[in-house]
C-alpha cells in the first residue's frame, strides 16, 4: 500500500483524500510533521507495525476524536502518511517507499532517534 | 566551540543567553527548529562553513532583524546552535557534537536530504 500512488486511488463510497504526490513531498513539511510528540508516535507505530494499514482506532491517543483527525491530516498532507477510506473506516499507511526515495535515511534516522531518546529518558 | 558546554560560558560583558544542556535537548524540538525553511538553511550554511562561529550578519536572509533574531533564538532553545557574546556580536555555532551524539546520523540524514530537495528542485 505505501508503494501505490495514493491520488490515484478510489475509495469505496467515492471518498478520497488529497495527498501529494512523490515529488510534491517538502523536507520542510515533513520535519513539521515529524516534530509533534504525538504524530511521532503515530509514525514510529506505523514503522513497527506487521500491518501495512491501520485504522485511527488503533492508535490509543490520549487527544479527542478532532485533535486525532487533524493529526492525522498534516501527516497525510505532508506525505508522511497516505489515508484510504475502506467502507466507513479510514485507513493509514506510512509512505516509506516514498520518503525513502525521496530522502534517504532521514525516516529511519529519525526512528532511530526516538528510539535512543525514549532510552535515555526511561519511556523505551 | 561546539563542543564547550555553553551554559557555563561566560561572555564578555557579563550577558549570557539560556540554552538547554546536551541531555535536556530533544528530538521533538530540533525536528521543529529544522522545520523552517529559513531556519533550516541558517543550518545548512553552519555545517558547510568553515568557520566555527558566525555572526548572525553573516547569514544574508531576507527578513527583518527581528524575525532573524526568532529564527536564531528557536534554534538555540531547541539546542541546534549555540550562540555567545563576543563584545558587541553574537556568534553563532551549531552544535553538532551534541546533536551526533544524541541522534548519530539525523542531521546528516536531514542535510542530506536538503541537498537532494535542492537538486532535484534545481535550486541547488
């Protein structure tokens, strides 16, 4: 799923969602997106995920519904994320394949710092 | 200079200017600082330039001095840079001994990645 175009994806009820495409993708947006503690955890969940897709309830965010949605917008509009509707559920990939291409290293740099700073800080 | 603890340093004059230690700097917080695209190639001139230290009047950006003054202040806060009085200037210095060993590789990966926009943007 994190390889397909997602702009070129229909979605079942006709609903789809703007994401830009590869070459569309900004460092700069990327890094806003990556700044927030909780899409962090969004992403690095994604990143350890065996699922190549996951619903918004499957991340436990201690944020409302609205403060979720949004999140997980500036994701998707930064590329980081492509969003799918399947039915009445929305589902997320992470974009690796794209931001690999496009950056490469930075995602796993990046994973890798999280990684060492929740060990530092005694949240690993 | 980058590798002097900067919060112990004293400037002539007496002023001094808060910047967080090597362990209280977090990932969250430099993703942020490098998220801006003027801030971000304030940092990209540091880590080409052969000087250990820059004025802030080295960098020739295309803002007010006192929006040059936020960029450099979120830069430091978030310990990207370090910046100290020397007399009447204040010179700035990035902090990469720091941030190499918090997060090895993430801003080689993140100035990498801005070389690789450049090119592919054809503004390199």
């Amino acid at each position: 799923m994190t390889t397909a175009a997602p702009h070129t994806g229909t979605a079942v009820g006709g609903r789809t969602l703007a994401h830009p495409e590869r070459e569309e993708i900004r460092l700069e947006a990327v890094l806003h997106a990556l700044s927030d503690p909780m899409r962090l955890a969004v992403v690095r969940e994604m990143a350890t995920s065996e699922e190549a897709e996951l619903s918004c309830s499957a991340f436990d965010l201690p944020v409302t519904k609205s403060t979720t949605t949004h999140h997980f917008r500036v994701l998707r509009e930064a590329g980081v994320i492509v969003q799918v509707y399947r039915g009445t559920a929305k589902l997320n990939g992470l974009r690796r394949d794209d931001l690999d291409a496009l950056f490469p290293g930075l995602l796993d740099a990046v994973l890798d710092a999280a990684d060492r700073q929740d060990a530092r800080l005694g949240e690993g």
